[in-house]
C-alpha cells in the first residue's frame, strides 16, 4: 500500500514545479483583463483539481502495463504536454511575454488533445479524468489570447 502511495505522489510531485517560481501577481494585476477573467484564487483550485486527475490517469497506465508496453507515442505526448504546461509561469509570469503565454496555453491545449486520444488508447474509462483539463486548458488558451490582444 505504501509502495502505491510513494508511486503516486511521484506521478503528482512534478506537476507543481511551476509553483517553485516565484509569481508575480502585480503584474497580472497592471494588466487589462477581460470580463471572464476569474479570480487568482481560482487557478490555485482549478489546476490542482487537474493536477490530480492527470496523475490519476498517469499513475493507472503506469500500473497497468510495464514500461516498455507503454506506447512511444503516449510518453513523448505526455511529456510535450508537461513542457508546455510547466513553461506559462515561466513565459508568462518571470519573462512577463503575454505572446509567449499564449503560445504556452495553446501548446498545452493542443497537446492536452493528443494526450486525451493517447490516454483512451490505453485506458479508455480513465480518460474522462482528463476532460476537467481539456476545459482549463483551452479557458486559458482563450483567456491568454483575449490578455495579449487587450494589452498589445
């Protein structure tokens, strides 16, 4: 039981590495924001209610198939996605790009796409895990867009 525990949290852990940086709120506060804009305690929440589905569904393949069973396709999807996940709070908030932050979400839209299909292929009743991350990701894509259009 703890084995399962351990492994996990070691499929959890690497989704909040983002949140080591330290943010800037005051400049997302100095920027023009849309209407639809939620609160900052909302993405706090929302991405780690993802965070944790994601892992769920990371953790389920993990346990059930070897290693080397797990598709090329899945691993490199899977890693693309993260990439593109864990660089907003860099692009966005230490780099202060709008445009960057945009391409970000986009990219982690797109790749949540792929990583949907790759996770049905393998666990198709987990795969809804994911479906709470499709709508964040493409609110954000849609929300970074709206931000750098407002404040070009």
């Amino acid at each position: 039981m703890l084995k399962k525990i351990f492994l996990y949290i070691l499929c959890l852990l690497p989704w909040f590495i983002s949140y080591l940086f330290k943010i800037d709120y005051t400049y997302l506060e100095s920027l023009k924001k849309p209407f639809f804009t939620p609160p900052s305690i909302f993405y706090s929440i929302a991405w780690t209610i993802v965070y944790i589905f994601i892992s769920i569904t990371i953790y389920n393949i993990i346990t059930n198939y070897k290693l080397k069973e797990i598709p090329k396709s899945y691993k490199i999807t899977l890693l693309i996605n993260y990439l593109f996940n864990q660089s907003f709070v860099i692009v966005f908030f230490i780099l202060k790009n709008n445009f960057l932050g945009f391409i970000s979400c986009l990219g982690t839209f797109l790749s949540t796409l792929f990583l949907y299909e790759e996770t049905s292929l393998l666990q198709s009743k987990k795969k809804y895990l994911l479906d709470p991350y499709l709508i964040l990701s493409l609110f954000a894509t849609i929300l970074s867009l709206t931000i750098y259009l407002m404040n070009i």
